[in-house]
C-alpha cells in the first residue's frame, strides 16, 4: 500500500475530524453506505492522530518544552 503523510496542527485537525463527520452524515442521509464508511474511516483515523498529538503536546507541557519517555 502506498502512504502519505501531512502534517497540520491541531486546530485544523478538529476542523478536518468535523467536516469528516458532517459528509459521512450527508452520504447516510442519501444512501451513499460506502462512502460514509470511508468518511468514517477517515473521522477515526484523525481522532486518532489527533489524541497522538494532544497527548505529545501535554507531554511536552508537564516537562518545559522537553518530550520525555
């Protein structure tokens, strides 16, 4: 499989995860199964991505800047 990777900040994020949920509702209301299944596919994978980045950032904050393990 071929990958790309983006990178954007976390406000874009929660604005890419709302206009994500709001086409995947829009293709449920008219009948369009598969491709809410991949908005929702998509919705989910930058939840996930975002709680990677809110949990980094809150790493970050606890150590003055500084990411530690």
């Amino acid at each position: 499989m071929d990958s790309v990777a983006f990178y954007i900040d976390r406000q874009n994020a929660l604005s890419l995860i709302q206009a994500l949920r709001e086409a995947k509702e829009k293709c449920e209301g008219d009948g369009r199964r598969i491709m809410a299944d991949n908005y929702k596919n998509l919705e989910e994978l930058m939840r996930e991505q975002y709680a990677v980045a809110e949990s980094i950032r809150e790493n970050m904050d606890r150590n003055n800047g500084d990411y530690i393990l």
